[in-house]
C-alpha cells in the first residue's frame, strides 16, 4: 500500500471535481461529498459509493432534506493504486463513477462507455 496524507488525498478528490465540466457540476443537486477511510460492510475494495436517490428517480415529490451522498475511500484506493499519479486518476474516475450515479446512469452503462 502507498502512503499519502489525508491533505494530499483531499487534493486529489479536489482535483477530481474540478475535472467535472461546470455545465454538468451546477447540475447536482443536494449531495455531499465525503472522504472516509475504509467502507462499512463486505466489500473492504470499494473505492466510492454514491448513497442517495438518483434524480431519475425522485419524482415530482421530492426526496427529503437529507444531502445524498458520495464517499471516496481513502485506503481502499491506496491499497489499489501503484503510485500518487495513479492515486489521482483513480480518484478522478471514482468522482465521475459516482455522479454519474446520481444522474441515473448505472453501472452497466458506465462500463459501456469506458467508465469502469
């Protein structure tokens, strides 16, 4: 596993965001984005999780006061990546992975379209 602080791993989420095209980012709505350390539950390899109802899904009704989530896990992409730059471009590709989640698109179709 490579080492990298939380402030050096911080950046690279910023970074990742910051790749979003602003047209796309002015487009989310109601989310949170969240680093932690490892993820809850039976897959200690997940590098993101977008938590939340897709805006495909939520109707004319709402969906409550609560932000969505997206989580970024911190060590998981340590113990996956080779080096910092790879650190970066895997944590830009879970950044877009995961909004894209929040847009409805799942993840068969991201991996049709090279997102995987």
């Amino acid at each position: 596993m490579i080492t990298m602080s939380d402030e050096e791993f911080e950046k690279a989420v910023e970074d990742g965001l910051d790749a979003v095209p602003d047209e796309l980012f002015d487009l989310i709505d109601n989310v949170v984005i969240l680093i932690e350390d490892e993820p809850e539950g039976d897959d200690p390899d997940l590098l993101g999780l977008y938590d939340g109802i897709a805006l495909t899904e939520r109707g004319n009704t709402g969906y409550g006061e609560l932000p969505d989530r997206i989580l970024i896990y911190k060590n998981p992409t340590l113990r996956y990546c080779e080096d910092a730059e790879h650190v970066r471009e895997e944590v830009a590709v879970t950044v877009v992975h995961e909004i894209a989640h929040h847009f409805g698109i799942d993840d068969d179709r991201l991996h049709e379209l090279g997102w995987d």
